[in-house]
C-alpha cells in the first residue's frame, strides 16, 4: 500500500513536470536573442547592450564568414573598441595602464569612433585612417567589429556608410565570438 501511494506520487511529479511550460530560454545561457529594431540614427547610449540584427545597406556577417574573409585576405578588419582615456586630473606621479586589447589578428584598431557623436578630432581621426587603410578606395571591403553586444561597431559600418563606402559588412558576435570558436587574437594598438 506504501509502495503504492509513492508511486502514486512519483507519477503525479512527472506529470507536473511535463506539463510546466518551459521558460524561454537565451543562446548564451540558453534563452533566445532579444529582439531590438534597428534605429534610424546611431545609437547615443548604453552602448553595451543587445544590438539589432541588421544595419540597413551592410553585411552582415557570423564567425564563419569573418573566418573566410580573414583567411582569404579579402577585406579590411577594423577592430573599433573604445579605449580609455587617461584622466587629466590624475595625481602627479599616478600610474597609468592601458588595458591591453586582444583582437582578430591583423585588424586596425581604431578605438573611441563608434560613439553615436563624434568630436571634430574623432571623426577627422576615423576619415583619415579609413583614407589611409582603403588607400583612398570607396568600395574597398570592410569589416567592423567590436565585443558581442556593443553598439560601438554598429555605429562605426554606419558612418563609414556615410562616408561613402559601399562594401560594409559589421561583425556583431565581434573579438568575442571569435575566441569562442576557437581562432587566434593578437595584442592590438591602437591607430595613431
């Protein structure tokens, strides 16, 4: 009779388990990707959170295809990480250290241009070294990156859009993504 009940009880457990409607789950912990709309401009704040899964008028691509660009040589990596800035009101004698940024190998960091507004310095800085990279060719091939779920690159292939380059592609799964696959990073520094 025992024996009975327990088992009773068993069954019932499992069939409160197989009727609880699952939870939703995320890719990275199992849940799926939240859904954001692609804005109309740059984005200005919070710049690491979910980002869309389009820009209008780029590619844009996952690991594999970043892997087949970067071993066929056929595009432009352009790492757009932000970097710190030193203080100005440090202590004198205060030590200072960059943190150290691993990225794509044979990347161009070009850290700080993907904020949604740039200074006049910033953005001459970014057309410059996009001048300098292409060699002055508009429909060179470039790929932005940054982290998974930042903002920066996503700004970054839309202004060089603006620029009047027509050959984006934007990387969103970014220096992050490809480590978890597995393929190489190097030391960056930064595009003077």
């Amino acid at each position: 009779m025992v024996r009975l009940a327990w088992l009773g009880m068993a069954g019932l457990a499992v069939a409160l388990i197989a009727f609880t409607p699952a939870k939703a789950q995320n890719p990275a912990e199992g849940k799926p990707p939240e859904t954001v709309a692609e804005p109309e401009s740059y984005r200005m704040d919070a710049y690491r959170a979910p980002t869309p899964a389009t820009l209008k008028g780029a590619h844009v691509i996952d690991t594999g295809e970043a892997e087949r660009l970067w071993r066929a040589k056929a595009a432009l990596f352009v790492d757009v990480l932000p970097r710190d800035v030193k203080p100005a009101n440090l202590a004198p004698g205060t030590v200072w250290r960059d943190k150290p940024r691993d990225h794509l190998p044979g990347s161009t960091w070009l850290p700080n241009v993907g904020y949604g507004a740039l200074s006049e310095a910033m953005d001459a800085y970014f057309r410059r070294s996009l001048e300098a990279l292409t060699a002055g060719l508009r429909e060179a091939p470039l790929v932005f990156y940054c982290l998974t779920d930042c903002w920066m690159s996503w700004n970054a292939a839309k202004r060089a859009m603006a620029y009047g380059y027509t050959d984006v592609a934007w990387y969103p799964a970014g220096s992050d993504g490809w480590s978890r696959a597995g393929l190489p990073l190097e030391r960056a520094e930064p595009r003077e």
